[in-house]
C-alpha cells in the first residue's frame, strides 16, 4: 500500500498537533507508510488543496462543519470520536482514518 494522508482539522491546530505525534508513533508500530498532518480550521481549504488527504478528520470541537466538508470533498469525512480525542489515543485515531480509506 503506497503512502496515504491523513489530515486532522481542529480550531487552531494545536490540541490536534499531540495527537498527530502520538498516531505517527502508532502508525510505526504497525508499520504503516502514512502521512499525518494537522491544521486549522481556517487554512483547511488551502492544506487541502496543497496536501490531496485520502481521509479528513475533525476535532470534536469543529463537527459543526462535518456537512461542509462532505459536500465539498470526495474523500471520507468523519469527526474524531470524542472519547479518543479526549485520550489522545493516537492509535484508535490512526484505526478510524484507516478504516475510512478502505
């Protein structure tokens, strides 16, 4: 499996920016080739076209703009589950963008 990139967006990009550490620590372990990068909310759009994610997920605190990205995006959109968000568990994160990319 070649490469594939997860992108992480959340208010400012800085809560998000542990729990990017902590999936490309679990993505080692399992020995997957991803690439996982966070961003604001605010520069998305840009990240996006630049970065082309296979998956895109969101921080808990920016579900509200689930629907936008959906209609917007052709790859899968989902919001962060909330209790691994809490966590930081990197590697439960890692797991649902994988799933998603399927």
């Amino acid at each position: 499996m070649s490469e594939k990139t997860i992108m992480l967006v959340c208010a400012a990009g800085m809560s998000t920016s542990l729990l990017v550490s902590k999936m490309q620590k679990a993505a080692e372990a399992k020995g997957v080739d991803v690439k996982i990068f966070a961003t604001a909310s605010s520069d998305a759009d840009s990240k996006f076209e630049s970065e082309h994610p296979d998956v895109l997920l969101l921080g808990p605190q920016v579900r509200y703009m689930l629907d936008d990205f959906k209609k917007k995006l052709s790859i899968p959109v989902e919001v962060i589950n909330m209790q691994d968000y809490g966590m930081m568990n990197g590697e439960k994160v890692l797991d649902q963008a994988l799933n998603l990319i399927k």
